[in-house]
C-alpha cells in the first residue's frame, strides 16, 4: 500500500516548456486535490476532483489543466510554463461518509503525497 | 476574508516544554473539520490531529491536543512535552461540509514554524 505517489520529484524547466505532474493513490479515494506551496503563503488549491471523469477549479487554477481519466490517477498538466509557477506541487486524496439520513457529510483527511518541486527558469 | 489565520509565523520552545500554536478560522457553514498537519524539512505533510464541528470533545492524538473553542472559532494545537523532532512546519487547515460545499477541499493557513531547543 504505497499512499498517494506523485512523479516526478523534481524537474526544471524552460519558460513556455510543458509538462505533467502525475499524482496516483491505491486507496480507491473518491476525492484528489492538487495544491500548490510557496513561502509563506500555506498551501493553495489548483483543481480537484469528485470522482473519476470529473474536475473543478479550484482557488488558483490559471496556467493549469487537469485529468481524472482513471480513479487512480489525477494529472496536473502545465501547457506553457512560467516562472510564476515555480513551486512546490502536492497531490492529495481523501474519501467521505455519509451521516443518518444522508446528512452531515463528512470528510476524512486528506492524504498527501511526497511533493514536486518545480522550477522554471 | 482569509478562512484560516495562524499569527504566529515563529514558535520556540524548549526540549520537555509545551506550546501552543494558534489558529483561528472563519466559516458560516454549521458542518465543518479543523486539521493539523506538520510539515518537517523534509517536505511532507503529514496529518496529526482533527475536529469535527459536532465533536462535543475535544481531540487529543498523544502528544497533541486541539483546544477547540466554537464561540471564538479558535482551534489550537497544544504539543506537550515537546521534542527535538517535534521541529517543523505547523500547518492549520478546515474544511466546510454540509449542502453545497466544495466537497472536501482545505482551506490552509500560513503556517508556524516551530523550534525546538535543547
């Protein structure tokens, strides 16, 4: 039982270069999230995911695309990097519960993988 | 507004000691989660401690306490008999349930760093 995986665990790049950041949990989690960390400003969310085939953007989603082709797999696609996106990626899945009645849905934590950390020159 | 304030952005204390590190967070949503998570230099997140908003207790995992005040929408951690290890990044996040949420997404706050001194 790996967790949540993330490839690769560095990578540099040229400006308007592309690339993709690939996130892969064995949990069978209905719900991944893509983050983003920068100094002192915690941990922001890019898009996520409800379940597989679907997406949504999250707080600071621009210059990002993403895929749930696979209820494993959640890839974070970069089309044409800047150096605003120099940062560290992390990758989370996480699953809910229903209460009596259907309701209050809870949330269990969000398992996070290992991290990314990109640099664009 | 921001959803989760951390005012302190450097903690220290000593070996044996505890601390608080604090946080407050602002919702309107009746259903929500309150986490912790440390980040050591080494990069990753890991989960150490969680509140539910109906949870008439508060949490307590070992070492770490959250001292869960509702009316003041506080939500601290409180590390007892702090260790060397115990050195890293303290991140305060929630998460908003209920109808209509964003399904599960934290909102984090800036973080603590946290220096544990011999």
């Amino acid at each position: 039982n790996a967790g949540v995986t993330q490839t690769p665990k560095f990578r540099v790049l040229k400006t308007g270069q592309s690339m993709t950041l690939l996130c892969a949990q064995d949990m069978n989690h209905e719900y991944m999230y893509w983050y983003r960390q920068d100094p002192g400003m915690g941990l922001r969310l890019i898009h996520y995911s409800v379940g597989e085939g679907t997406t949504a953007k999250g707080e600071v989603p621009d210059g990002y695309n993403v895929s749930r082709l696979k209820k494993q797999n959640f890839l974070l696609g970069l089309e044409s990097a800047a150096p605003s996106q120099t940062s560290v990626y992390f990758c989370a899945s996480s699953y809910s519960k229903t209460g009596l009645a259907g309701w209050p849905r809870t949330y269990n934590e969000q398992f996070f993988g290992p991290g990314t950390r990109l640099t664009v020159l | 507004a921001q959803k989760i304030t951390q005012t302190q952005p450097g903690m220290f204390v000593q070996e044996k000691e505890a601390v608080t590190l604090d946080c407050t967070y602002d919702t309107s949503d009746p259903s929500y989660g309150l986490f912790w998570y440390k980040q050591p230099s080494s990069g990753e997140m890991i989960f150490l401690i969680y509140q539910g908003s109906y949870d008439q207790q508060n949490a307590t995992e070992g070492r770490y306490s959250l001292n869960f005040q509702k009316a003041r929408k506080s939500a601290n951690l409180v590390i007892s008999a702090s260790q060397l290890g115990d050195s890293a990044m303290y991140f305060c996040a929630m998460r908003e349930g209920g109808r209509g949420s964003t399904l599960g997404r934290l909102y984090f706050g800036r973080g603590t760093q946290l220096t544990v001194w011999p």
